[in-house]
C-alpha cells in the first residue's frame, strides 16, 4: 500500500470507529442533559 492510500484509510476507518465506540454514550449522555435543562426550566418560571 502507498502512503496516500493508508491516509485515505485511516481518514475513512478513523471516525467511524470512533463513532462506534463513543457514538451511544455521546447520545446518551447529550439526552441527559437536554433533560436536566428542561427540568430546571420547570422549576424556576419566570
């Protein structure tokens, strides 16, 4: 393999690993604080 298609590899293969591995606790964790916020909202009305 040459260089430029070991970068085009490791452009391509990176992120969706990376996607994998932290793609459902990213999801998870950005719910969470959606929640949080609009919890908090109820509770101070203006």
């Amino acid at each position: 393999m040459t260089d430029s298609n070991l970068n085009f590899w490791g452009l391509l293969v990176v992120p969706v690993g990376v996607s994998i591995c932290f793609g459902v606790g990213l999801l998870v964790w950005l719910r969470d604080e959606i929640r949080a916020g609009s919890k908090e909202n109820e509770k101070d009305p203006p």
